[in-house]
C-alpha cells in the first residue's frame, strides 16, 4: 500500500513537471514572437522616413539642377548683351571719332571751295599778261605782272598748307571719273601717241581737298 502511494505521488509529480516545462517553452516561444513583431513594426515607420527622406533629396536635387541651368541660361543671355552692349558702344566711339577728325580735315571746305574762284581769277590774270610786253620799257606791267604771279605762289602755299592740292591732268593720261569731268570728247588723230579714253584737252584743273575731290578737272576726252 505504502509503495503504491508513492508510485502515485511520483506519476503526480513527473506530470506537474512536464506541465511546467510546457509552460515555459510557451512562454519563451510567445516571448520572441512578440518581440519579433515588435520589432517589425518599429522598424516600418523607420523604414518608411528613410524612404521619404531620400524622395525629398532626389527632387532637391532636381529643382537645384534646374536653378543651376537656369542661372547658366541667364549668365549666358546677359553675357550676350553686355557683349553687345560694348560692341555697339565701339561702333559708336568709332563712328564719333571719323566725324570728329571729318570734321576737322573738312570744316574749312566750303571756304575752300569760294577761294578756289579767287585763284582762277588770279590764274587767268597772270596767263592774261602779254609776254612780249614784259620790258624794262613797261616797269608798270612788269611789276604788275610779278606781283600777281607772287600773290598766286602764295594762294598755292596757303593751300597746300591745308591739305589743298590742284588736280592737273596731264594729256595721254587716263580718264578718270572721281577726279575727271569729260566735257566733250575730241576725234583721235595720232593712233601712235592718242588712246581712247584718255585726256586731250583741260579746260580747268581742279582740286582735292586732302583725300576728297573738292572740284573736279574739267577735261575733254579722246573718243573711242
């Protein structure tokens, strides 16, 4: 009797053992679970701001690259008009400084163009003087004669002084239309010494005042 007590209370206790390490093993395993899915969810609203984070860094770059092209772009455009700006501002200055230096070469020539009336005048009073009365004879043409042939020197020093220079073509020499005007033509009568096209006859030398013709020579040209 007393054997089988004991056996009972060995069977009691072995299921009380077993039934407590079943408990344990629930626990632990209920443990990790949970801590498992604790730690799935507090890692999805991290993962979820790390997503987020790096949209927001992708389209900062973006509109960082778009304000960049468009700062070039700008840089570009107004590189372009200030570029334009000084070439403009040297045509300007280039233009300014001609009519400047035009203005100085060339202001005095419509008062050149009144003296170029008083020197034919004087030429034609010299050329006018008959040669064969300049005698001792007759002192009064004879001073008469020298003192406007001096007066006409001088005009033509005074011209050349400023840039005034006679055009006085040659005959044989070649027609030319910036510094010629053909008043008539005249037959060739010498093929060997007359060309066509060239001066014959200068009817009134003209005058170039620096580079530009003042007046023209008049001239008559061979006919072809």
């Amino acid at each position: 009797m007393a054997t089988s007590t004991t056996v009972m209370r060995a069977v009691g206790l072995s299921t009380r053992l077993s039934r407590s390490l079943l408990s344990s093993r629930s626990s632990r395993c209920s443990s990790r679970m949970s801590t498992k899915a604790d730690k799935t969810e507090a890692e999805e609203p991290v993962q979820k701001e790390a997503g987020q984070t790096q949209e927001n860094e992708v389209k900062a770059a973006e509109q960082m690259t778009a304000q960049v092209k468009k700062l070039e772009e700008d840089i570009k455009e107004m590189k372009d008009k200030h570029l334009r700006a000084l070439a403009e501002s040297e045509n300007l200055r280039r233009r300014m400084t001609k009519q400047v230096d035009d203005a100085k070469l060339y202001g005095i020539q419509g008062f050149c163009k009144d003296l170029l009336e008083v020197s034919d005048i004087l030429s034609t009073a010299v050329t006018a003087v008959p040669k064969e009365e300049l005698k001792d004879s007759n002192p009064h043409l004879v001073s008469l004669y020298e003192g406007l042939n001096m007066t006409e020197s001088q005009l033509v020093k005074v011209f050349k002084k400023h840039g005034l220079e006679s055009i006085s073509p040659k005959e044989g020499e070649k027609f030319d239309p910036n510094i010629h005007e053909a008043l008539f033509q005249v037959p060739i009568q010498a093929k060997e010494t007359q060309e066509a096209d060239t001066v014959a006859i200068v009817q009134k030398i003209g005058f170039r005042l620096h580079s530009r013709t003042l007046r023209p020579a008049l001239v008559g040209v061979f006919k072809s």
